[in-house]
C-alpha cells in the first residue's frame, strides 16, 4: 500500500479523543428522524458505517433548540432524543469506531413558521430573507446580543445533550447557510457593530458559541466545527475568510475543522459539485413551497456543471497554510489515489459522504485493496433520499428498509 495512503488508517487524537483511522463519516441528513426522533433505521446505518471502517460517524443534524430547526422531521436535541441516540452511540461503538454529533441552528435558513404576530426569525442581518425563498418565509430580522447569547447556550445544551447521549465528539456546523454560516458570509452579514465586517469580526459569535462549547464539554468530548471554505457565489467567503477563521477557532479551541463549502438554498451545486436532481426532489412527497424552491433552484443553478474530484483543494489549501491543527478533507475523495493526496496535502483527516451512501464498506475495502475507486458515479440523486421513506439510498443499489424508519431507535 502507498506510504501516504496507509497513513489514512493510522490513528488521530482529537483533543481528549483518538480515533483508529482518518476516516470520518461526514454530516449529511440520513432523513431517518421522520417524527424528530432517530429511528432503527439510523441505529443500522451508523452501525454499518462502522463497521464498514470509519474512524468516526457523524450523526447529522441536531438542531440544538426546537426554534433552531429547519424543518419539522429534523431531530432536535433534548431529553426525548437522547435515549434514541444512545442507541446509536451503543452501535457505533459496538464495532469500534467513535460517534460525533453534528449541531445546526438554521437562522433563516427554516421552513418552521412560529405563531407569533409579526414573527421574522433572526439572523445575522434583517430584511430579505434569501433562503427563504424555499419555504416562503421571505424576512429576517438582525439578532441582538440577547438572542446571539440565547443561540449560545442552546449549542451549550445541545452538546451536553450529546455527552448524556454517548457521543464523543460534536461538530459545530458553520456552514452551509445555517445561522452562524449567516454571520460568516459576507452575503448575509451586513452588520455595522462589531459582529460585521472583516472576516475576523463576522467570526466574533461564531467563535463564541465554539468557545462556551469547548468550556462546557471539551474536557470530555472533541469539540470542532464545518466550515465553508466557499460559499459559491460571487461575493461569499473565500478560501482567506475561511483562513482567517480557522486561526480564530483554533485561539477558541477548536480540535479539528472540516472544510466543506457551498450553500444549501442559493448555491447547493457548489456543494456537491454537480447539478441537483430536480426532478427527482420535486417528485418526492414535499409541500408547495419546498417544489417551487426546488423549481427555482433547477432556474438558478448554472449549466454544463461538472463533477470534478477533490473539488474543495485549492480553497482548502489557503486553510491548510494558514493553521497548525487537525483539518479533514471534504469534497470528491473517491478513490485511493484521492486519499494519498490528501495525505500528502497535509490534511489530517478524510470525511466521506456520498461514496460511504454507495458502499458502507467503502474504507475497509480501501484497506483491503479490494477497490481502488468507489462505485459512486455522482449523480447527487440521493440526495433527493433523503425525503424517502426509508431515508437516504444511493439509487444504484437496493432501496433501504423502510419499515425500520417507522420504530424508533430504542423502541
């Protein structure tokens, strides 16, 4: 086996955590909590990424208050979830690897209108509301200091939540367009006090609710965080805004940054470096709103997209320069060609979504030498699966069982 590759299944420690390999198993929504409760049907699918061969699962994503979620069937963190996850953690561990629990506060970025009179969800910055144009929720309002402190301590208990639950690590998510990704792009953040402006001043409450996380957990648990390395869009964060974050995490505690990119309403190709299956999103059982946000974005997404592997590297590579701490590569590793180079690139980790969707044994059989290349073709359909009944499915194989999405996990 190649020297850089064999490193990938050596061991990392991440802050009081050290997992087996590299590999982590990246937040990406396994639609497996329809009534916003884990189902049997997560419990099997962490356990199966487990012992497929990654070092760590990341279960995806907790919304870390009821307010903070982005749609009605998305798990929120609590004394009702957390049995639930138990069972998964009891899984993931059963076969040897460690369980992260990934935390989201979406801002704007929801499709749950509150009952209040004249209610606008908070944000980084007030007025339009631009991913709101999928759920028709078209105005924000800026967060005061009081509401970014609330936002902070709901992260607080949503990974103390997390420990109760078994997990080792949690993952901030910064990115994507959820609220503290709102504070960091310049596209959403126009703020005149000191939370907007230069990259370092949009990081102020980001870096906070890291920081009140790592003092609360992070003796415990590995504390990090998902960012955008590239929000793509002109005028979003660059690869230098990223950089200047991971120096501010870093200074905050952060044990490893993974470097995603892209924006789930306005630019999700940039996320998956590939057209959205449109069609295949709108034929699934969604409301009005949610099939006209799916129309717009078929309208929106630029033509003649094409996949490209290690699609994040060039931006990634400006965080790379600009910290000495553990970053995990994402985006376009499908091959054992693609994880020695990023070995070789000095990224500590690989996270892994979409080829572990295909085969959960994707990593052991790298480690075997039964594959070099993953069977994955990036047609980005599963990514409308995530709407299914029986949760997240790569298309090109058998559909998953859909009568365990229908127990709960510690039922």
């Amino acid at each position: 086996m190649d020297q850089a590759l064999s490193r990938a299944f050596t061991p990392i420690t991440l802050g009081p955590l050290t997992l087996k390999n590299r590999f982590i198993k990246s937040g990406a929504n396994e639609g497996m909590t329809p009534t916003g409760l884990p189902t049997k049907a997560l419990v099997k699918c962490h356990k199966d990424l487990a012992a497929g061969g990654v070092g760590m699962c990341t279960v995806a994503y907790g919304a870390v208050s009821p307010e903070g979620k982005t749609f009605h069937h998305q798990l929120c963190m609590g004394p009702d979830s957390t049995p639930h996850l138990k069972a998964v953690t009891d899984a993931v561990h059963s076969e040897g690897a460690a369980a992260c629990m990934q935390l989201v506060h979406a801002g704007s970025f929801t499709q749950m209108r509150q009952p209040q009179k004249g209610w606008t969800p908070g944000s980084a910055s007030g007025g339009f509301n631009r991913s709101g144009t999928l759920s028709g929720i078209l105005r924000q309002h800026a967060m005061d200091e009081r509401e970014m402190d609330d936002a902070a301590e709901q992260f607080v208990r949503g990974a103390k939540y997390a420990k109760e639950s078994g997990f080792d690590a949690v993952e901030i998510h910064m990115g994507h367009g959820y609220l503290l990704s709102q504070f960091l792009s310049p596209l959403s953040n126009k703020r005149k006090d000191s939370y907007g402006g230069n990259a370092e001043a949009r990081a102020k409450f980001p870096a906070m609710v890291l920081k009140r996380v790592k003092e609360a957990v992070g003796k415990d648990m590995a504390v990090g965080a998902k960012i955008n390395v590239f929000d793509g869009l002109k005028g979003g964060a660059t690869g230098e805004d990223a950089a200047a974050l991971a120096k501010i995490l870093k200074a905050n505690g952060a044990d490893i940054l993974t470097l995603s990119g892209g924006l789930n309403a306005e630019a999700p190709w940039a996320l998956f470096c590939g057209p959205m299956p449109i069609e295949d999103l709108k034929s699934q059982d969604v409301g009005f709103m949610q099939w006209l946000g799916f129309t717009l974005v078929g309208l929106m997404q630029p033509k003649n997209l094409e996949f490209r592997e290690m699609y994040f590297l060039e931006h990634s590579r400006k965080v790379r320069d600009a910290v000495k701490m553990p970053l995990s590569f994402i985006g376009g590793v499908k091959s054992a060609d693609n994880v020695a180079q990023a070995m070789n690139e000095g990224f500590e980790c690989i996270s892994l979504a979409r080829v572990l969707i295909h085969d959960p044994a994707f990593v052991n059989k790298l480690r075997d030498g039964a594959i070099t290349q993953s069977g994955c073709i990036s047609c980005n359909r599963c990514v409308a699966k995530i709407y299914a009944p029986g949760g997240t499915e790569c298309v090109l194989r058998a559909p998953n069982d859909v009568a365990l999405n229908q127990v709960l996990a510690a039922g």
